[in-house]
C-alpha cells in the first residue's frame, strides 16, 4: 500500500544517501519498509529530474537510479500518475509551504 507521496527532493535524497533528507523522513522511510508498505513518486517528480538533470543540478544517473528503484518490485518506491485523486488531495493542504511537509511527513498536521 502506498502510505505517502515523496517531494522531489526527498526522493533524490534518499536514493543519494543524502543527510538533507532529514533524521524524521528517513526515519518514516525505514518505518515503510519494515512494514512492507510504499511511497509514492509522482509522475511530476520524474520530469522535475528531467529538467535537473538537464540544467545538470542533480547527477546525471539519477534518473536511471529512479527508474531501476520504481521498477524493483522490493523497492520502497513505487510510480504514482497524477491524477484527479491525487490533485484533489494535495487542494486540501492549506499552503504552498505546508505542502512540502505534508508530502515527506504525512503526520505533518496544517
């Protein structure tokens, strides 16, 4: 089942190892996993990476890193398309700035 939905950053955080990505988040991730659930990546994540990479901002494989973590069925990750569900729940987050921590802490309260 699919718990919550990563912000772009948090995604290439944690598939670089990054210290950027927070002792919470991380920790939510660990949670994850052990309890066999996923975390959704947006389609809009995959082609904010595109645009990353292009204007070299991320490593150029972390795209293909992303691609080879969806398509592993043990992955934590997994593709989640942008669609009217989706849309409607991000609506109902108050602010552009609560949604960054509602997207990579679903206990994250507005």
């Amino acid at each position: 089942m699919i718990v919550a939905v990563a912000d772009t950053h948090a995604v290439i955080w944690y598939l670089f190892s990054d210290q950027r990505l927070g002792k919470a988040a991380s920790a939510f991730i660990d949670d994850t996993i052990a309890k066999g659930d996923h975390i959704g990546v947006s389609a809009i994540s995959l082609a904010e990476m595109v645009y990353l990479v292009e204007k070299a901002r991320i490593p150029a494989n972390a795209l293909n890193d992303l691609h080879a973590a969806i398509a592993d069925p043990k992955s934590v990750l997994q593709h989640m398309p942008l669609d009217e569900a989706v849309s409607g729940i991000s609506s109902s987050i108050c602010s552009e700035s609560n949604l960054y921590f509602a997207i990579i802490d679903p206990k994250f309260s507005t």
